[in-house]
C-alpha cells in the first residue's frame, strides 16, 4: 500500500506540474508567466523524487506483486523482461487507470481565473498536508515534505493574492472568480477522502490524517474568500473517484500529449 500513497502524491504533482506548465508563454503579463513556470518546476521536482521513490518501493516487490501492480502493457513487458522501473518509466508509461491523482488537478486551465481557483484549492490543502506529513515515520516522505512545504507556503500566497485581486477587482473579474470557485468546488470534496490506503497509511504512522486538516482547510478557505468578497459555494454533492483510478476525460487529453514521446520512441533518452 505504500507504493500506491506515493504513486498518489507523484501523480499529484506530475499532472498539476503538466497543467501549470502549459501556461509557459500564454501568461498574461511576463512576470506571472515566469511565476507559474517555475510553480510548475517545483510541482515537477517533486513528482521526480516522489516517482524515483516509488521506483524503489516497485523494484523491491516480489515477481509476482509486481505482476499485477500496474495494467499497462508496456511495463508489464519490462516486468517480464526482469527489468527494474525508474522514474520515467511511472510517469509516462502508465496507463490513465493506474494514475492516482485528484480530479481536482487534472481539471483544463480555461481562462486565468480557473487557473487561480484550482491552485488555490490546491495549494490551501497542500500547506496542511505537507505540514502533516513532515510527522511522517517515513524519514523519505518526511524530508520530500519538509522541501515542499517551503515552496507551496509561496504557491498559497501566490494563489491568494490572485483570488482577492480578481474577486475584489472589477465587476467582470469578481464573476469570472466566484464561476470558477463555483464549478471547482465539486471537487474538494476528494482532497479529503480517506482511501484504504490513505487508512492504512495513517494507521502506520506514514500518511496524513485528512479528516484533521479538513476543517483547518475551509478555514482558510473562507479567510481568504472573505477577503476576495467571494461567496463559499453550498454545494455538499462532490466527485471523486480519481485516487481510484477513475478520470475525468481531461486527464486522457494530458497523457496523450505528455507521454507521445515516449510511446512513440521506447527507451528514448535526451
């Protein structure tokens, strides 16, 4: 079950890395272009540690687990070969059911303020996990959340300012803001579903407990949302099913453009 937590947590922040990074030229000014560029490469270094963590956990496994961990055809074919996984391998020879992420960060970035609200539901939730997970008894994932908490405290402030700029701003930017809150919000919920494995883990001592930063969570939520003069969505039904395995059809879209290089070319290196 532990190489499913940190499949998870490197799904996360591969895909979130991949939707932020394709803002890299289409930002509207050039300094929050650089701004989520970077944001992108700090979600992208900690998919490589979490997915080169993973690697060892997978390679570590007996022939017979490591059977039947994934679905794709393509490692599949180097489990049978006797080949050892590396990071590369996890991130783009995957198939779209083996991925752990959230709905939430595979959800497309449409206009700005969409951007702005899915990072700003993410990142709220990330400081508190993080933070969290530094108690890990997982000295690996405790130094990779130590690292990380220092760049998602500046992610947050980045994604609050943005929220109270556009919800405080013009009349056209506060309704661009509350329709992207709105529509986002259905998928919260799933940031703070307790999986088996998230169960187990915290059981164990190694995972964070979700239901503890929850309501840490829609406080600063409604802090900054106060601020913004957005009002908090009512909506109590959410989705979920991501951290299962079920995808919205977005997350098809991002592993045909992200993995078609390594499909197309097997063993490919730069």
């Amino acid at each position: 079950m532990k190489l499913d937590y940190i499949l998870h947590l490197a799904d996360d922040a591969l895909i979130m890395g991949h939707r932020l990074g394709e803002w890299c030229g289409h930002g509207p000014i050039l300094e929050q272009d650089i701004a989520l560029t970077n944001t992108s490469l700090d979600h992208l270094g900690r998919a490589r540690s979490l997915f080169q963590y993973a690697a060892e956990q997978f390679n570590s496994l007996t022939p017979e687990l490591k059977s039947v961990q994934f679905s794709s055809v393509a490692l599949q074919a180097l489990v049978s070969e006797g080949k050892p996984l590396d990071e590369d391998d996890l991130a783009f020879l995957r198939d779209g059911w083996d991925f752990r992420n959230h709905l939430l960060v595979e959800q497309p970035n449409n206009d700005w303020a969409y951007t702005v609200a899915r990072s700003f539901y993410y990142d709220a939730f990330n400081y508190l996990f993080f933070t969290e997970l530094m108690n890990s008894t997982d000295t690996t994932l405790a130094s990779i959340a130590e690292k990380s908490l220092k760049e998602v405290t500046y992610h947050l402030r980045w994604s609050s300012e943005w929220v109270v700029r556009l919800g405080d701003g013009t009349d056209e930017s506060h309704e661009r803001m509350q329709q992207a809150i709105n529509e986002l919000w259905m998928y919260t919920g799933e940031l703070f579903d307790m999986t088996e494995t998230d169960k187990a883990m915290q059981a164990e001592g190694i995972g964070a407990d979700l239901s503890k930063i929850k309501s840490l969570w829609i406080d600063r939520v409604a802090q900054v949302m106060e601020e913004a003069t957005i009002t908090i969505p009512q909506g109590k039904w959410m989705q979920k099913g991501g951290k299962s395995g079920r995808h919205t059809e977005h997350l098809g879209y991002i592993l045909a453009e992200m993995q078609f290089m390594q499909r197309a070319y097997p063993g490919m290196e730069w």
